[in-house]
C-alpha cells in the first residue's frame, strides 16, 4: 500500500524538461509550434526526443521546454563571442542563414 501511494505522488509532481530545436529538422518557412511533428537530424536532437517522449509515458504532469539559442553573463554562447569579436575585430563575418529566437538564461 505504501507502495503504490509513493507511486502515485511521484507521478503527481509536476516536471519540467528543457528540451532543444533540435528535435525538428530546421525546414519550416516559420517558428514551430508544440504540434508541429519532430523531426530530428542528429544524434542529439535524436536523443532529446526520446527524452521527451519518455518523460511523457511516466508521468503526465509534466512541462517541455524546446529551447534554443540561450544566452547569459556566464559561459560560452552566441552573445559573448560576438560581444568579444566585436572588441577584437574591426569586421565581424556573421552567418546569415539561421533565423532564432534568443533566450536570456537569467
């Protein structure tokens, strides 16, 4: 009895997964939405899916964050290495073939 009472409650608690884009394929014309059909590339977009997939079997109460070009004051990201070329270089050359939308890390 006690048992099936642990159980119930962990399936009770809320999880929240951050997850990435890189479980779709990259080829829609705009953003993608939450029904939009994953369709990962790689490896690692590839294993996040199963991730979620998996997260969603064991425990309905959950949250799937697919995140993507996260940024912060701390490590290595999009926004520091352009913020450090910029002071080393007097041209930056930039790719221009990726659309985005930034996320701040806090």
């Amino acid at each position: 009895m006690a048992s099936s009472r642990k159980k119930r409650s962990a399936a009770a608690r809320l999880l929240v997964h951050y997850s990435t884009d890189y479980v779709f394929a990259g080829n829609n014309a705009g953003p993608y939405t939450e029904t939009d059909e994953p369709d990962p590339i790689n490896v690692y977009g590839h294993s996040k899916l199963l991730g979620e997939k998996r997260i969603q079997e064991v425990n309905p109460s959950h949250l799937i964050f697919r995140t993507s070009w996260v940024y912060g004051s701390r490590g290595r990201n999009f926004l520091l290495t352009i913020q450090k070329l910029a002071r080393e270089r007097s041209l930056l050359k930039v790719v221009d073939d990726q659309t985005g939308c930034p996320h701040g890390a806090g």
